[in-house]
C-alpha cells in the first residue's frame, strides 16, 4: 500500500508538471497558429500585388506600338532593388512617358511606405501613366506633376531620398542644380542615357564626377547606361 501511494506521489509531482507544460504548448502553437493566419494571408496579398504590377510591366515592356522611350527590364530591376534597400520614403522623377519605370519604382515603394512624384510635359503620356497606375492600384503612391519640368520641379520643398533624370538630355544638368539641395545626404541621383547620349550631357556628367560631394558610377554600360550618383554623408 505504502508503495502504491510513494508511486502515486512520484506521479503527481513527475508528470503533472510535464503535462502541464504540454498543455501549454499545445495552447502556445495553436494560437501561434491562429496568429499566423493573417500573416500568410498578408504575405499572398502582397506576393498577388508584386505579381500583378510585375506582369503589367512585362506586357508594356512587350509593347510596341507607341515609342515610349523606356528604360530596359534589366535597368528596371535596379530601380527596384536601389530603391527598397534605400527603404526610400521619397522619389522624385523627371521623365514619366508612360509611367513604365515608374512602376518599377512602386514595387520598391509599396513596401517601404514611400511615394514617387514623377514629372511629365506630354499628356498623352501623362493619361496613359495614369491609366497604368490605376490598372495596377498604385494611383495612391504617386503624384504625376504636370508640365514642363525645368519650372515644375521648383515647387519641390520635401527631401529626397532618389533622384531619377530621365528626360531632356541637354536639361540634366539644370535639374541637378535646382535638386540637389533637397537630396537628403546619403541619398542617390539615377540619371539614364549617360552612355549612349553622354555627348548631350556633359555638363551634368563633369557636375557629377568633380565635385567631390559626389560618388558617382556608371552601370550598363553595353546600353544606354544609368549613372548612380551618392551624395555623401559630412
Ligand atoms: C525617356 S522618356 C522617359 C521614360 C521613362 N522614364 C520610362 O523609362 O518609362 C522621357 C520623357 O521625358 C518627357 N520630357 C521631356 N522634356 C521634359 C520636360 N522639360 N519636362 C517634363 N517632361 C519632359 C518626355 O515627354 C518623355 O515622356
């Protein structure tokens, strides 16, 4: 008898707690379980998202009947990836056509909760990057100023963490001027055609590799190029 109670005893204090401590983790996976839920299902959401603007941007760049003027997929990739390791809250750029890299810049900016203001002079251009923007529900990322960039950019106020100069070849070095102030240090100036069109910017390509503000390097070089400017942090 006295044996059987010693067991009894062994048990209680033994396996109790472990049963205990089981029971809590059952409780624990499942209402991680429950929590995870949302998480999965904010986690498709958003891979539904990335596909969709992804393969808009494969037919536009499949596209052509207008001469839009685009940056390549290839180029396209690095404005993306630039942009979300920045975790950019502010892109600016000059140049929208149909709003193709534009949207290359949104796949970054959804995630960072940042904004692109893009500026445009040709409204034909300037409906079709709305219609896109729509199509892919990123209006709410974006402002398209309108008009001719040289005057609009001058209602800029806030900092910018990327630059994007892709428009008037000759006008380059003029946006730099009147920009690079509100790049905030640490941030970058992209500007595209630094190869291909390098004869109808030189100012801006002396401008971006003397002055010692600036690092400036040049990349895909086989295209049109871009050059990817930072302005250092003091
Ligand atoms: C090379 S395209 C831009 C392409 C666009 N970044 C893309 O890759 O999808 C140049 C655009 O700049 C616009 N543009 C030219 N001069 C301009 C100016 N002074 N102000 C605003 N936009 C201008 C043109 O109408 C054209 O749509």
């Amino acid at each position: 008898m006295e044996t059987q109670i010693s067991i009894m005893t062994t048990i209680r204090k033994r396996l109790l707690p472990a049963a205990c401590i089981t029971a809590a983790l059952i409780v624990t996976v499942v209402s991680c379980a429950s929590t995870d839920k949302p998480a999965k299902d904010t986690l498709s959401t958003n891979a539904k998202a990335e596909a969709k603007i992804l393969s808009v941007l494969e037919e536009m760049s499949n596209d052509r009947r207008y001469a839009m003027w685009n940056i390549t997929q290839e180029e396209g990739r690095l404005l993306w990836v630039l942009t979300a390791a920045a975790g950019a809250k502010h892109v600016v750029e000059i140049g929208t056509s149909n709003g193709y890299s534009a949207l290359w810049f949104c796949l970054a900016l959804r995630t960072t909760g940042g904004k692109l203001t893009t500026h445009e002079i040709d409204p034909y251009r300037i409906s079709m990057a709305r219609k896109n923007f729509k199509n892919v529900g990123v209006s709410h990322l974006v402002t398209i100023v309108e008009g001719d960039a040289h005057k609009t950019v001058t209602r800029l106020k806030e900092p910018i963490d990327i630059l994007f100069i892709d428009a008037d070849k000759a006008g380059y070095f003029n946006y730099l001027k009147k920009l690079l102030p509100l790049v905030r240090p640490g941030g970058l100036i992209l500007a595209h055609n630094t190869i291909d069109l390098a004869s109808e910017m030189q100012d801006y390509l002396k401008a971006v590799t003397n002055n010692p503000d600036l690092e400036t390097i040049f990349l895909h070089k086989d295209a049109g190029g871009i050059s990817v400017t930072l302005k250092k942090r003091r």
